[in-house]
C-alpha cells in the first residue's frame, strides 16, 4: 500500500528513539525498512529537522557515540507529537484502505457519532487562538439547556473521552471557561477584535478532563488489582502516573494531579477492582458517594 504522508515514518523515528537503546542514523534507516518504510539517510536528518522545528522535539545527536536521542525535558511537544501522529496515521491508514468509502462501515465500526459533532467550529476556533482574537460563541450545557452567547477568546483545544473543548477567556470572568464543541450551537468571528489577555492554562496538565478546581496537584495512590493494573499501564489515567510497587495481589500506582470530577468517575467506574489510598479528603469523598449510592439503591428495593 502507497503511502501518502510522512506521518508515520516521523512516528516509527519517535518510538525508535524513545526504546532505550540510542541508534545511529543507520539504526533510524534499518528500522524503517523493517516497518516497510525505506528512506535514504538524507531523508531520516530531513525528518529530524522537521521534529526538531516544528513538532518542538529536541533530538540530538552525540558525535562522540554516534547516536541519537530526544532530550526529553527540552521537548515540551513531544506527548502532543505523539497523539497528533496516532491520530493523522489512523486517518491515513483509512483513506488509504476505502478509498470507496461505502465499504468502510462494512469493516470499521465507529461508536458514538455525535461525539465528533462541532468539528466543523475548529476552523474558526483555530483561527481565532493563532491571532489571539475573539469570536462570538452561542452555547447550551446539558444542565441548562438554554443557548447563550459569549464573548470568547479559545486559547487551547482539550479532548476527554472522545469530545473536543475549547477553552480559554470569557469577557468579564476571571476564570477559563469550557465549552464543548458539540453542545456549540453557532460561532462568528469577530474581525478587528483586540488581541485577548492571555490566561495561565498550565493547571490543564494537572487535571483528567476539563475542570480546573483550585488548589495544587497531590499524590493519589491507590491498588488495583493484577488483571486491571494491565489496561492501566496500556491505557493511564493520566500522564503522571507511576507504578509504586508490584504485589501478590496487585499492583499500587500512583498520580500526581488536581483531584476533580473527572477523578473522581475515573474511579468510581473502576469499581472494586481498585483501592484508594491517599489523599484521605479524596478517600472520603469516594465512600461518601458510594453510601448515598447504596442507600439510594436500598430505597428502590
């Protein structure tokens, strides 16, 4: 099968370079061509200088050894990198496999449709966060299901759990706000608005989902047992988890975050299959909804 873009050739050259074992240019050229993507070595020190400049990648090279890594706390680009190139490769993959698209639903099974509705608002979104400009926003949550229109200035796209937020600046709220492209009813440009105060959206790298409660990351920890512990390090909560220690009977992990709602259902929907520890405010909040839960379901019975 032909193979349209370089996005999976730059991803073949990250996962190489993140294995452990630092390769030579010729180490990038074999790996390549076991994955069915031959390339010249002056193309792989293209590739590199396209990560380096515009996915923000830091990869070096030591004379010395002769090989290559990515200086990992120079590259504040690189998990961003990364989900934009598993995304671009699946897209890929499927223009390239149904070219007749009429046969992609008799192979590929795509769940919840309307969870990709709004997209068609990322272009004007897009627009606005490069210029630092304001657009007109008409939005409705599912708690009030009145539209209403807002004076907002996106400066970051967030995606939990299949939906897209855009969120950033509201006239006259303090706090960032956001709204969720799909409940986003109709969006304009504002021509010749003023560039946006900015606002520190760095707690967003702190939190699972889009709420942003006050208050400093802490520790979670909690064991989950050895069959759940696999889809946990296959699928992490968050970036910052870590394994503590491997038991008998478990394993204990551990984040580092703000504890919010998303949190909190994370968890709950993990059943007895997990065990919080710590914090003991979280640990309470758990049980607390767990008993109204039981009691609740013992008033139905």
């Amino acid at each position: 099968m032909p193979k349209r873009t370089p996005f999976v050739r730059y991803k073949l050259i990250i996962e190489r370079l993140q294995s452990g074992r630092r390769p030579s240019l010729q180490d990038l050229q074999r790996h390549l061509e076991e994955n069915n993507y031959p390339i010249s070595t002056r193309g792989i020190l293209r590739d590199i200088e396209t990560l380096n400049a515009n996915f923000d990648i830091e990869i070096v090279y030591v004379r010395k050894g002769n090989f290559y890594y990515i200086e990992e706390k120079s590259s504040p680009g690189l998990s961003a990198a990364l989900a934009y190139l598993e995304m671009a490769q699946a897209a890929d993959t499927f223009i390239e496999t149904f070219k007749d698209l009429k046969d992609l639903s008799k192979y590929v099974a795509f769940e919840y449709q309307d969870l990709v509705k709004g997209t068609e608002h990322l272009p004007t979104l897009l627009d606005a966060m490069k210029s630092e400009g304001t657009v007109a926003l008409w939005h409705s949550t599912f708690q009030d299901q009145e539209v209403k229109r807002y004076a907002f200035s996106p400066q970051l796209l967030k995606q939990y759990q299949g939906r897209w937020y855009a969120i950033g600046a509201v006239s006259g709220i303090d706090k960032p706000m956001a709204f969720g492209l799909d409940r986003i009813h109709r969006i304009e440009a504002i021509p010749g608005s003023p560039r946006a105060g900015r606002l520190d959206l760095s707690g967003y790298e702190d939190v699972i989902g889009v709420s942003l409660p006050e208050g400093e990351p802490v520790e979670v920890r909690f064991i989950a047992t050895s069959l759940q512990a696999r889809y946990l390090e296959a699928l992490p909560l968050h970036r910052s988890q870590r394994v503590v220690a491997r038991k008998e009977d478990g394993v204990e992990f551990s984040l580092r975050l703000i504890p919010n709602y998303e949190l909190t259902q994370e968890l709950l929907k993990l059943g007895d299959s997990v065990q919080v520890l710590s914090p003991p405010s979280l640990v309470g909040k758990l049980r607390e909804i767990l008993e109204k839960s039981l009691e609740k379901s013992k008033i139905a019975t």
